[in-house]
C-alpha cells in the first residue's frame, strides 16, 4: 500500500466514561496491517474494539476508517467486520445461511452468492458442513462458520475480540494461522486487524505491532518481536512474566 494511504483505523484523542474508568485512546492502524492488543483485564482492550465498532460513543473524540469520519456512524454502517468470543451465530439456521447473512441480510440469494457462499465454507475447510446447525458443530467449527461469513463481507477491517479464546492452544493456533491464508487468498488487499488477546504467544507469529493497554490508555505500542522479547517498555516485560537484561 502507498505510504500516503489513509490509515484503516484511526482514533484521535477518543474518550470514554463507564462505572468510574476513563479511557483514553489514540490509535492508527495502517491498511493491511494485524494489531495485537495486550494488557491485563480491564484495560480498555474490548472498550477499544467497542468504540471501534460503533457498540459504544465515545464523548470526546473522532474515529475515522479509510480517512472517513464513523464516530456518529451506525455499527452495521461501518466498514468492519467483527469476530466475538461468542460466535455469534444463529442457532436455529444452518451453517450455510448463517454464513449468508454477510451478504444477504434477508436470507435471498442469487446463484452468485450461493455459489460465494459454498466457497467460503469450502476455504475454512467446512464443505459438506452448509446444512449443519451450530448445535451439531463443535466449537472450532462455529468459529469457522463466523470466519466465513466475516470474510464473505470484504471489509477492510476485521476486529478480534478474542474468538478463539475458549479453543485449545493448538486449534487457536490452527484457527490463526487460517485467519492469516484466507486474507492472502482474496484479490482486495489484505485486510487490516486488530485483534484482542490473552495470549501474547498468538500474536507473535501473525502480528505487526502489538500494543500495550494499561489503566484505559495504550501504554506502549511496538513492533510484536520487540515488544514481546521483553526487551522494551518495562510495564510489558512485567506483564509478560520476563525479566529484561540488565545494560
């Protein structure tokens, strides 16, 4: 991408109020690039990727995609898509419609879009899968029914707010390194990240910067091989469990 493009996410000087926590956020996120989120709970990582989302107003502020203000704008107006910890899928519809709802709200698809649909379930590795219910699937697999429906909708940007959480180390890793094959399959450009994490160890071999939430603030923000090395802001290095070397 040029060097001059408008960054995919932007928030300036972003302000939020809740049950006696401030938060404060300033934030660009190149086009194309995965953005870890780390920090201990309570740290304003999902209130970052709420405010994002439009879930939450800030009272102060700007949020801008793409160069494009959203901050007053309607969530399912933005350009994002988003992955919960919940997959938030609808139980009574089967793999292939819930996976539709990306493109076709009212369930009213073309040959076309079903022919992208079959695909997209075919590239998280579930074909066969499109008449299955969430309850007949485990849980890797319901997130491989949302992460086809994120992908269906081609935004520019996709926020994890930790979807992967309840799955084993290995099917998260697994489920990661998908994440990062499907945004090389599309012929857009890749999609922009930013993804919340408990396990630092996830974002090493994907992310491009990492960011360190404390007390409602980004406290330190890096490239992931330094900031998770333990050799930088001291603040990680103690959340991380490491012990930087002394000069």
């Amino acid at each position: 991408m040029p060097s001059d493009a408008p960054a995919a996410l932007r928030l300036q000087d972003v302000r939020f109020a809740h049950g006696g926590a401030a938060f404060r956020f300033d934030l660009a996120v190149g086009p194309g690039e995965w953005l870890a989120l780390i920090g201990p709970s309570g740290a304003g990582k999902s209130t970052l990727l709420d405010l994002s989302a439009g879930f939450l107003a800030p009272s102060a502020g700007r949020i801008l995609m793409a160069g494009a203000d959203v901050t007053r704008i309607a969530p399912a107006e933005r350009p994002l898509s988003m992955l919960f910890q919940e997959n938030n899928l609808f139980p009574q519809l089967d793999a292939f419609r819930n996976v539709a709802l990306g493109i076709a709200p009212r369930l009213r698809v073309s040959r076309d879009e079903r022919r992208q649909i079959e695909a997209a379930l075919s590239a998280v590795g579930l074909e066969g899968y499109a008449r299955r219910r969430p309850a007949e699937m485990s849980g890797g697999e319901r997130q491989r029914v949302a992460l086809a429906r994120a992908f269906l909708r081609r935004r520019p940007l996709i926020l994890l707010d930790e979807p992967f959480a309840a799955l084993g180390p290995a099917l998260r890793r697994d489920m990661l390194a998908l994440l990062a094959e499907l945004r090389k399959r599309d012929d857009a450009p890749a999609a922009a990240i930013v993804m919340v994490t408990h396990h630092p160890e996830d974002a090493a071999p994907h992310a491009d910067r990492v960011a360190y939430l404390e007390a409602g603030e980004i406290a330190a923000i890096g490239p992931a091989s330094e900031m998770l090395s333990g050799e930088g802001d001291h603040r990680v290095s103690h959340y991380l469990g490491l012990r930087r070397r002394e000069a």
